[in-house]
C-alpha cells in the first residue's frame, strides 16, 4: 500500500483504503455541515473533488437521556434529516481535523457521524474514453449539468 493508499492497480481502475463518512443531519443545516467540511478536507475522487452525496429527507428518531443537554424525554422525538456521505482515504487519527468540522458546524450536541472502513475505485485517466455508455459519447441527457454538455 503507498502512500495514496492505493492497494490494488487495473488497467481501467485503482482502489483505495480509506473511511465512508456518513453524516444525519437536519436538511437545514446540511450544507453548513458541507461546507465546513470542505473547508478541512477537499473530498476528492479522481479527477474531481468535493464529491459528496446527499440523501432525501427520512426520519431520524431519538430519545434525550437524563444528563444531556436537552430536558429528557420519555419516548423517542423524531427530527426530518438528510444524510451526508462522502469518502476520505484517511482512516483513524487522520480523520480528527474533518470530525472535529463536523462537530462544530453540526447544530446537535451528540451528532450522528459514522466512520465505516471502506475501499473505492478511482479510473485510470485517458481509459476507455470513446466507451459508448459515457455520456459524452450520446445525445446529452436531462441530468447531464448544462456546464457538460
């Protein structure tokens, strides 16, 4: 494993080691919690960085225990949340500077931030551009961005 932490070469592709960091947070706050992280960490992928993905709104529940900064409930609230994910090739100690973004900038006393270990495929530039399932190689459609097309 070098230093980018790639552990494994293809002709089309690499992979990497690193976490899937996944972040519920109230909609409205969520490109807050983003943008702070982007501050410390320029999620990259490739070619492109800021990558990030962004769920719909569900349903995140919990229940205030004695002690906590809120008055203790007896049954669980409920709270619309959206769920931020995004991958980092860091692991451990290295993720300290982007957990301690996301406790600032999160408006919850206990946020919930899940740090899975993870691998991802990156492509080798220059492969299989004139593949014809790339969507520059059809007729452009609706979800290609209009700076792309």
């Amino acid at each position: 494993m070098g230093e980018d932490n790639t552990v494994t070469a293809a002709s089309r592709f690499t992979l990497q080691q690193g976490t899937r960091v996944l972040v519920q947070v109230p909609q409205q706050a969520a490109g807050r919690v983003l943008m702070a992280m982007l501050a410390v960490e320029p999620l990259g992928w490739g070619d492109y960085d800021q990558v990030a993905f962004t769920t719909c709104a569900g349903v995140q529940q919990f229940r205030s225990r004695p002690g906590a900064r809120n008055a203790a409930t007896e049954v669980a609230v409920e709270v619309a949340c959206v769920e931020l994910q995004v991958f980092v090739a860091k692991s451990g100690a290295a993720l300290q500077s982007l957990i301690t973004a996301i406790y600032h900038a999160h408006p919850y006393e206990e946020p919930v931030i899940q740090l899975i270990p993870a691998q991802r495929s990156c492509h080798v530039r220059g492969m299989d551009e004139d593949n014809p399932n790339r969507f520059w190689n059809q007729k452009s459609a609706d979800w290609v961005p209009a700076a792309h097309r």
